[in-house]
C-alpha cells in the first residue's frame, strides 16, 4: 500500500505517520525530516533549503522532488510507503504521479488530516522536539520526564526555528495557498479520504481503518 499523508502543518502527520507504521508496514518518508537532517549535517541540500524553511517558505520544486525520487528509488520503498509533507504543490504531485507511473507504482489513498487553525496555533506553539533524535513532545499534553532532556536519547529539548509565532502564520499562508488545491486534485482521482483530526490520535486511525476497509484496502475486521 502507498499513501501520502496530506494536512496543514501542525495538523498531525507525525504523529499519525508513526500510528500508520505500527499497523500496517509501510516506509516513513517525511521531507521536513530530511531537510532537517540535511540542515543538522551541514550538506549542500541543507544549505539550500535552511533560508527557505526558516522563513516558513517552500523549499523549490526541483530541489524537493530530486530528493524525493531519490528516496523512493530504494528497495525499502518497494513494498509500501508513507509521503508526510510530499506532495505540497500541485507541480510536486505531477512530478510524483510520472515518477511512479514509469515504475509501475501508484497511491492508493490520500489521507487529508483536518484541523482548524485555532488548534493547529495552540498545538505548534506547544511542540518542541529533540535537536538530536528528532522525538517529539508537547509542553501540554506529553512533556519529557526531564525538563528539557529527550526521553529517548538524553539530548536537547528545543523550539524548531520555523514553530516561533511569526514563521507559523506564514507557514499556514503558504499551505492554504499552495498545498490546499491538492485536496481538490486527490478527490478528483478518487482515493481522498477526509479524517477529522481534532479529537485524538484513537479516533483519527479508526476513522482511517473504516475507510482503508471500505476501500479494499484491508480486510475488514
Ligand atoms: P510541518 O508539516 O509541520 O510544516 P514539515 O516538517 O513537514 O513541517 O516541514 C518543515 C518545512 O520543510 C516546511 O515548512 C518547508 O519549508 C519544508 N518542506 C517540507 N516538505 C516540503 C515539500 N514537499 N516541498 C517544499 N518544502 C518542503
Ligand atoms: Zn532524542
């Protein structure tokens, strides 16, 4: 099974990305994740990417769906994948839609995580991740044990750059701009599924396996 989880930032795809790969095995490619690692390691794409995502832009096309493509070649993504935060623009989805088509591939579901900006606002200035490991935490609803110390990994507890106040107003601007006609786009071809993503992580995966049944996807229980 290939999804793409799609949602505004802050909306959950993390979180619901890590449910997704407990239940069903599928590879986790979530672009944030690599240009972040990218950044942390001093690389030329971070180089390139670090000015765009600190003020809350878009990293280009190009550069994303190079590293993308790359990605998806592996043997890892042959039996399954999950896209967190790939597509965003509609000519990422084009991009992707050839990439998979001259191998065969295709997705099978879209999952379009809903949340209202309120609590997109709340939630985002709440996070706060490990500078080493990535782990995340919320201030108010899972705090580490140790203040400011990562429960996995011992390592530091911080902001990201782009979650400060001013970044994430522009960051949900460029998501209703850009990455919003993609729900147009995937219900057009018929594998949207809308998840109501406001009332815990429980009810967001049972509405996802009602829907992956209902589809055919899985088989029903
Ligand atoms: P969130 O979903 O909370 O916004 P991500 O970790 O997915 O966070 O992404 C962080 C930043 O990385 C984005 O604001 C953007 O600058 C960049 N980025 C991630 N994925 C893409 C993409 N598909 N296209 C362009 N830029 C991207
Ligand atoms: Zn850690």
């Amino acid at each position: 099974m290939n999804i793409i989880l799609l949602g505004a930032p802050g909306s959950g795809k993390g979180t619901v990305a890590e449910a997704l790969k407990k239940s069903f095995e599928l590879t986790h490619i979530s672009t944030g994740d690599i240009f972040r690692a990218n950044i942390a390691n001093e690389t030329e794409l971070g180089r390139k990417a670090k000015s765009y995502i600190d003020r809350g832009d878009l990293v280009p096309d190009d550069i994303t769906v190079d590293m993308v493509k790359e990605r998806l070649s592996h043997q890892d993504c042959s039996s399954g994948f999950m896209l967190d935060g790939f597509p965003r623009t509609i000519t990422q989805a084009d991009a992707l839609e050839s990439i998979l088509c001259s191998r065969g591939q295709s997705v099978d579901a879209v999952i379009n995580l809903q949340v209202s900006d309120a609590v997109i606002i709340r939630r985002i200035s709440a996070r706060r991740v490990c500078k080493s490991c990535g782990a995340t935490y919320s201030q108010t609803f899972n705090p580490p044990q140790q203040d400011g110390k990562c429960d996995v990994c011992g390592g530091e507890i911080v902001q990201r750059a782009d979650d400060m106040p001013e970044t994430v107003l522009s960051r949900l601007e460029t998501y209703a701009q850009k990455t919003q006609p993609l729900v147009d786009y995937y219900a057009a071809r018929a594998i949207l599924i809308n998840v109501d993503n406001e009332s815990g992580l429980d009810l967001a995966m049972r509405q996802i396996q009602d829907q992956f049944a209902q589809r055919g996807l899985i088989s029903s229980q």
